[in-house]
C-alpha cells in the first residue's frame, strides 16, 4: 500500500504515531519504492474475471487468476474465456498499479497428469518455458501452483508418487532458472499434517518460490462424514487442524514465517441430516452444498431456522438449524479480523482468500481485512 494511500484511509491519529508510521515504512521501502515487508492480501479469482470494479481493488495486492490446465507438458488456456479473463485482470493494472496478476495452475481436479508430467526434466523444462510465454504474452507477475497434491491422495482419480516430493522441488527449481527474478513463483498448500509432511521439501523449495499461501479452509471438507469447522482460526479439543497448528508445524518445519500467507474463507459449507446435540458441532451429518458469502442471505438464512453461534476457542462461527437439521461452517467479518490480525500479530506474510466474486459489494470481507490492517498499523506506530 503506498503511503499517500494509506494516509487517505487513516482515521485521525496524533502527528507523532503518524510520524512513526511512515517513517517505518519508508524504511522498508527500497530505492523503486517497493516496500520489501509490503503485507500481501491476495484474491483468487475464478471464471471470466467480469464485473470485478465493484469490489474495493485498491485493498489488494494480488489477483490470482484460476485456474489454467495442463495440455500434455504445456500450461495452456482453457479456451477463450481464460484469455478475456486474464486480459481483464492485467488490464486493472492501469487503475492499481501496485498490483499483481498472477496465473494459477491446478485447483482440486485441475492436476490429473502432474506427476506423470513432472516426473520427467522434459516434462518440467517444457512446463516451465510455457509458462513464461504466458505470463509474457499477457504481462502478467507469475505462477501460483496449486497441485492438489504431490505425493498424497489428492482429488479421486489422479495419480500420485512418492517421487512427486522430490519432482516439486525440481519443478520449482527450473521455473526459477527459466524466470529468473523477474516473475514471481508461488504455491497453494493444503492445511494438514499429511501435505506438510509428505508433500513438500521445505528446506529445499521455500529459498526458491517468493511464499506459500496456506490452504487453511476446507479443514473438513465436503468428504467428512463428521462436522466441524472448515477454516478455524485455532485448534479445539475436538479439531487439531487450524491456522494455528498450521503455523506451529510450518515453524517445526523451519519455513520462514515472512513467506507464509494464510486463508481465508469468503463461503460457508453446509451439512445436513445432523442431530442437535452441541447445536451440530462434531456430529455426524452428510455433506450438502457450498455457498459464496454474497449469498448467505438467500441460500442460508432465508427460508431456514440457522442461528449463529460463536466458537471462542477457534475463534470461528457456525450456524445450526435445528428444524432441518442442518449445519455451516464459514468465515465472517468477525472471524477474517481475527486471522488478519493474527497474521500481523506472528510476522507472516500476508492473508489470501478464496474467492473474491463470493464476497458482498457493500461491507465486504475485504474491507475487513483493510480496515484490520490499517488498525494494526496505526497500533504499531503508537
């Protein structure tokens, strides 16, 4: 955020805290202006990328475009929805110029050929020269890889090695040499123990990208027979996957915490067939559908008999309604403050999001995160 935009966006505070402040700022920034600890808010962004101006984009500093698909060892555009879309993005450039456009590889069901293709210095080199004439062709600042997963059951269907820990790595290591410093290399992570352990050589691949962005949502996903809640801030008795124990285990791990981004959640999931006890916390249920946060209104709390209760020791909500027996798990303002705060408060990098189209116009999740960062900013500088 650059410091005349942010002294835009500042509630009045005494001349001496914001003396701090920018002082503080101007000597993170290095000579181009950049500031070198610039605290990242990242949105993927899905589909034609239409329609995005509503949303307050002066908040973020990067979009991902998602997702582009593999076509034998080339990355390649789905089609021409893909081209109008990342042409939009890159074109917001002009009105945000501290901006960046990245261009996401995979997402669940999106990798079915990776390990066959990155098994092989043919198959990554061939890779990895594809991706730069895209991301030259269409102007754009990197690759995020969302491989679901190296070396673990990720999607039903795909392959997976044990030789996909090690093909990562040298994955990630030819994008770096065929990019140089110019483009940004980056990669989504699944939030549980058996990706961290399995999936990735930490110590190996995290000197080489720029950072990772925590998948920490879809902590219980659509496949659990079992509620809970799918993006928790912290660990409970009953649930250990979290943002917390994701940061212990990378901090075990030895990955920097500067290179560390967590997520968020702009949607809810939704179980059904679950008993009362607990209001439906940790009940059996079967999974029933998704739903944007824009959409809450009309596909939750309308027509339904959710209340809305608060986990204080996730930090996390869910609603329950117990004429139907249903119960969702989801982020909220309240909840997305929290973990934006709690990423400044551990030194990490930055928060990511899925999806930015999930969000409201008017109040928006995004504005949370903005108004949670210009808060700790204004604390840092008292």
């Amino acid at each position: 955020m650059a410091a005349s935009s942010l002294l835009r966006r500042l509630r009045p505070v005494s001349v001496v805290a914001l003396c701090v402040v920018f002082t503080g700022i101007l000597l993170a920034q290095d000579p181009a202006g950049e500031r070198k600890d610039k605290f990242l808010v990242i949105a993927y962004v899905h589909g034609g990328a239409q329609d995005l101006e509503q949303y307050p984009l002066q908040y973020l500093t990067h979009m991902n475009y998602c997702f582009l698909r593999l076509h034998g060892n080339r990355l390649e555009l789905g089609g021409e929805r893909d081209s109008i879309g990342i042409t939009r993005l890159v074109a917001l450039k002009a009105k945000h110029p501290g901006l960046k456009v990245l261009l996401s590889f995979g997402g669940w069901g999106g990798s079915p050929t990776a390990s066959d293709v990155f098994m092989t210095a043919e198959g990554r080199r061939e890779f990895a020269v594809s991706c730069k004439e895209l991301l030259v062709r269409f102007g754009a600042d990197g690759i995020d890889l969302d491989w679901e997963y190296p070396a673990i059951e990720g999607y039903p269907g795909h392959t997976y090695r044990d030789e996909d820990r090690g093909n990562f790595t040298l994955l990630v290591q030819e994008m770096r040499r065929e990019f140089g410093e110019k483009y940004e290399i980056t990669f989504a992570a699944g939030g549980f123990g058996p990706y961290f352990y399995k999936s990735v050589e930490w110590d190996k691949v995290m000197p080489v990208v720029d950072y990772v962005n925590i998948m920490s949502y879809d902590l219980v996903n659509g496949n659990s027979t079992v509620t809970g809640h799918h993006t928790a801030l912290y660990s409970t008795p009953q649930q250990d996957a979290s943002v917390a124990s994701a940061i212990r285990t990378l901090d075990s791990l030895g990955v920097p915490r500067n290179k560390v981004v967590i997520g968020a959640a702009f949607y809810a999931r939704v179980w059904e067939n679950v008993d009362t006890v607990n209001h439906g916390l940790y009940r059996s249920g079967k999974f029933k559908t998704y739903a944007g946060y824009r959409g809450f209104e009309e596909r939750l709390w309308k027509g339904h008999e959710f209340v809305q209760y608060w986990d204080s020791t996730a930090c996390a909500p869910y609603a329950y309604d117990a004429k139907n027996g249903y119960y969702a798990t989801y982020d909220d303002k309240r909840s997305v403050g929290l973990k934006t705060k709690y990423a400044l408060e551990k030194g990490l990098r930055g928060i990511m999001f899925w999806e930015l189209t999930g969000d409201v116009v008017q109040g928006s999740l995004l504005e949370t995160i903005a108004k949670t960062l210009e808060s700790g900013l204004r604390t840092e500088g008292k």
